[in-house]
C-alpha cells in the first residue's frame, strides 16, 4: 500500500485517470465514513481504537477513476488511520465549525478564471488557512468542480489544466487543494448544481455521495434529505442540485415540498443545510438586490397550502452556498435567519451590502428584515458561545476581517444574526 499522497498532474489528458491516494472522513446516510480513492488492487484496514475495520470497494476502478473504498467508522471511535495515515474523527458535540462553499476554478468557454494565480484562485491557500485553525467539523455548501472545458491554447491563467468529471480534475479543483482541510477534521458535503447531472455528478456521486454507489445508475438526479447527528444538534442535508432558480417545473414542486415539510420530524434543534439558498440575493438593476431560488419558493408555496409554516419551526439556521459572496440575513415572520457560505473560491458575484428589500422571485410571502453581505473570498468559523454562536469571517490568508453573532431560537421566537459593522 502506498503511503497516503495527494499529486495534482495538469498535464494528464482530460479522460486518462492520475491515480493517488487520497483519504478523507465524511458524514452519510449510515454515520460518518472513511473514505479512500486508491491505486491499490485491494482496501486495505482502516485501524480504529474500536476494532480494525476491513474497507469494502465503493466504486471499482474505472477508465476516468481510481477505486474509491469505505468503510463507516465504529460507534465512539477517537482514533483511526489507514496505514499509518492519521484519520480526523468525529466529535460528539462540534464546538467548531467550519464552513465554505463554491470553491472551484471556472473554466467554461469564454469564462476563464486564472487557476495558477493565488489572487484569482485562492482556495489551495484559503483551505490551508481553514485547516490550522483546527475546526471540529467542516460543512461544505457544495460546488466543488468548475473545470468543464479546456484551457484555451496560449492562456498561462489555466494552463496545463485537466477538465472534465474525472480524477485528475477533481483532484486539480478539490482533493489536492484541500488536502490539508481533509486530515484536520471530518467534513459535511453538500451536493451542489455543478453536480448535477449533466455535469459532475456521476463523479461527485462516486467520490462523495452520502449512499451507496450503484454502477448501474452512476447519476441518480435527486438524493433524499439525510441528517448529521452533532449531539446537541442536528443538521438535515438536502440535495437540491436540480432546484432551477429562474425555471419552474411544477413536476418537482411536491418532492420539495414533502422534504421541507418534513423538516418538521426532525428532534430540534435544526440546521437546514443545501447548497441553493430560497431566498438570498444578488446586485439587480439600480443596485437593487433580487433573488431567490423558484424552484424552492414554489416547493414553499406547495408545503404552505396544507397549513405548514414556509420553514418547519424546529429549524433554527438554514446555511447555503451558490451565491459567491457572504451574507446573513433575517426574515419577517416564521423563517430562520439564512447564512450564504459561496465564496470560496470561484469568480465571486456582485451583491449588495444591504439586503433590506431583496425583491425575490415568485409569492412565497417571505421579505428580508435586515440582512447584510460582506465582499471578497473567504469562508467562516461558528464556534459555540452561550446562547447560541460566535460567527468569525476570514480571509483566504486567515486573517479575520469580521465577526457575527447567531443567537440561537429562546422564548419561541427564531434565532436572529448580527453583525456590527466596526
């Protein structure tokens, strides 16, 4: 067995596999689950201080991929490895989480972000800076792979860059990157709309997927809402990679529409966590925000018709990516506060400092009390406090450049977010 490596190689053709070792612990259906992408013919052992655990092939190898094995971790394990390879495990009751979204390099036609400069592409340092700050937990609000077509000839910006969903790409855009972020804590991740189906989610599927990997139907469109037990608190993942924003299919309005609903079965307290945000917002004409998923708004509408509130009541924060930017906002009436995570390290989107008044997308009813975005790639550490949570924003450097405050539900009331300007 060759000892754990990351090698990123950019000079592979785009549908020839690059084989190495690549170790992560992530949260499924089943608990949380090592997970290995190896070059070797067999698993091997993942060792735990509760007894040695034979890993089992997850996906065989392909022309496009290594072998991806698993093995889910023994109840109260602490310490695990997989030859020699210390293996970060799950906490009982996270008191630091962290959490980042959209952190590919888009390279997609005419739009060309320049993956070999730190400035343009900061996610290798960013996860570096991630990674010392010794989190408990990492959340990841999806979008991991933006290289979807070749670096044009003569572009030293993305040149000797692979492309397409395969290993070497996704090592390229995810694993060698955030190598460093992968052996610092277990991680959470949320299928995003680039994987979807007419993109990368075969590969998100094989590699991440929180369910078994059938390679008889290697993309399955739509995933069940599956939870994370923290202890004193649940996370309820949803997948919505196929929640148009500006297109309804009124088809997918009842599947949303019972998940959301069903939000409500889940021991409080909740984080609702996906990757599209419902109501969120970018810079529109007059520097006027807008937004909003229609999709989801249509699922609310749909939910709110039997006597539901928009958002179940046991759900305190709903965390999101898609949108490249921070945001914190709160909503008139029966919503939790929202928190936008999806600057990590694509092409970042234009949105306004004051979210008051995002004019959103169809008649789910839902306006914005007060809410607030913050420029720049980054990503955010929540840390437990009393009565709720310490939110620090970073740059990708590590340097703090501002602090929120979640004050969690009290009294039956929903939770609130504040951040002071300084």
């Amino acid at each position: 067995m060759k000892r754990l490596a990351l090698s990123l190689l950019f000079c592979v053709s785009p549908m020839t596999a690059v084989a190495a070792d690549s170790a992560w612990v992530q949260a499924t259906v089943s608990g949380f689950e090592a997970r290995l992408v190896t070059e070797a013919a067999a698993c091997p052992v993942l060792r735990t201080d509760k007894g040695d655990v034979a890993m089992t092939a997850r996906a065989a190898a392909t022309a496009d991929f290594p072998q991806v094995c698993a093995a889910v971790l023994p109840a109260g394990a602490v310490r695990g490895d997989i030859a020699g390879e210390t293996l970060p495990l799950p906490v009982a009751k996270p008191e630091r989480i962290l959490v980042l979204g959209d952190t590919g390099c888009r390279i997609k036609g005419g739009a060309l972000q320049a993956c070999n400069d730190p400035d343009k592409w900061p996610f290798p340092r960013l996860a570096d800076a991630a990674a010392a700050l010794k989190p408990d937990l990492v959340i990841h609000v999806g979008d991991y792979l933006y290289r979807e077509s070749p670096c044009p000839p003569g572009n030293q910006g993305c040149a000797g860059s692979p492309w397409g969903d395969n290993w070497a790409t996704w090592q390229a855009d995810f694993y060698t990157p955030a190598a460093a972020l992968l052996k610092a804590a277990p991680i959470v991740l949320v299928r995003g709309n680039h994987e979807d189906c007419l993109r990368t989610g075969p590969g998100w599927l094989r590699l991440q997927g929180p369910s078994a990997f059938d390679p008889a139907a290697p993309c399955i469109p739509h995933l069940p809402v599956y939870t994370v037990d923290l202890g004193a608190l649940r996370l309820a993942v949803m997948d919505d990679a196929t929640a148009q924003d500006t297109e309804l299919n009124r088809d997918d309005s009842p599947l949303y529409a019972a998940e959301l609903t069903g939000l409500a079965a889940i021991p409080a307290p909740v984080w609702f966590v996906h990757h599209r945000p419902i109501w969120a917002a970018i810079t529109g004409p007059l520097g006027i925000p807008i937004g909003g998923n229609l999709a989801l708004i249509d699922a609310v509408r749909v939910a709110t018709q039997s006597g539901s509130p928009p958002i179940a009541s046991n759900v305190e924060l709903m965390l999101s990516g898609h949108i490249h930017s921070f945001e914190a906002i709160n909503y008139d009436g029966k919503v939790p506060p929202q928190i936008v995570a999806g600057n990590g390290g694509d092409n970042l989107h234009a949105t306004p400092e004051n979210l008051r008044g995002a004019q959103f997308q169809g008649h789910s009813g839902v306006t914005v009390a007060d809410g607030l975005s913050v420029d720049g790639f980054g990503f955010l550490l929540m840390t437990r406090a009393e009565g709720g949570w310490t939110i620090d924003l970073y740059d990708p450097a590590g340097k703090a450049t501002g602090q929120c405050r979640f004050a969690t539900a009290q009294d039956g009331k929903r939770g609130r977010l504040d951040c002071p300007k300084k």
